[in-house]
C-alpha cells in the first residue's frame, strides 16, 4: 500500500489519506469542497462546491499519475436531492465520454457543512504504484 498525496488539494481533516493505492487500485477519500490554500469551504452555491469537489478529485488523481479516464467507481454524496442535475452536469463534463459505475446517495449532513462530497475508486495505468 502507497499513500498518495497533493499540495494541489486539501489536508485531510482527520486521520486518513487523500488516498491510498493498493494492488494497482487508487482509492480516494471523499472529497468535499474545501479550498486547499485555505482548508476552508469555498464560497458560493452548490456548483461552486461540486466544480471544487471535482478538482479537488483531479488533483488527487493525478498525485497517483490518474486522470478521469481510469475512474472505474464513483460514490456521490449529497445533501439535498434537489442538486442532483447540477452535480450531474459537472460530474459529466470532467468525466467526458468515459461513464464509470456509479452511485448517488442523499445524506443527512456531511463535513464542514459541506453540500456535497465525492470519492472515487481508479485503476493506476502504471504498474509502478
């Protein structure tokens, strides 16, 4: 096992890693909205949070020489059902044309209050990690 680690996302906020690559897996630790510079939520509404969560996950996925495209599970974590399509719209467009599994849950609360939170399961294209 390798942990994996990026400036270009935040600290974890507990006792775990961004994420962790196991057996040329890459699994993430839920993503939520908080701006790496400043360990805080990012202002603005529910797309400012679900644009952060997906390059927050970018960034992670790229410590472990990831991109979207080796995404083979996706768990989306949401507070209000309602933000359904927009988390959609903005989980599509960095997926582009590749559709990992993927499930979406309405949670009662999540970190910091966040509105929305993301992990991902990714096959490492290289057999180095």
């Amino acid at each position: 096992m390798k942990a994996h680690h990026t400036n270009d996302a935040p600290e974890a906020i507990g006792p775990y890693s961004q994420a962790i690559a196991s057996g040329g897996w890459l699994y993430t630790s839920g993503q939520i909205a908080l701006d790496p510079a400043t360990g805080e939520l990012v202002p603005g509404d529910f797309e400012a949070q679900a644009r952060r969560v997906m390059t927050n996950l970018g960034a992670v996925l790229a410590s472990a020489g990831c991109g979207f495209e080796h995404v083979v599970k996706a768990t989306i974590y949401l507070v209000d059902f309602a933000d359904f399509p927009t988390v959609n719209e903005i989980y599509g467009a960095a997926m582009g044309d590749h559709r990992p599994a993927r499930s979406t849950v309405q949670v009662v609360a999540l970190p910091k209050g966040a509105l929305v939170e993301i992990d991902l399961v990714a096959r490492i294209p290289s057999a180095s990690a």
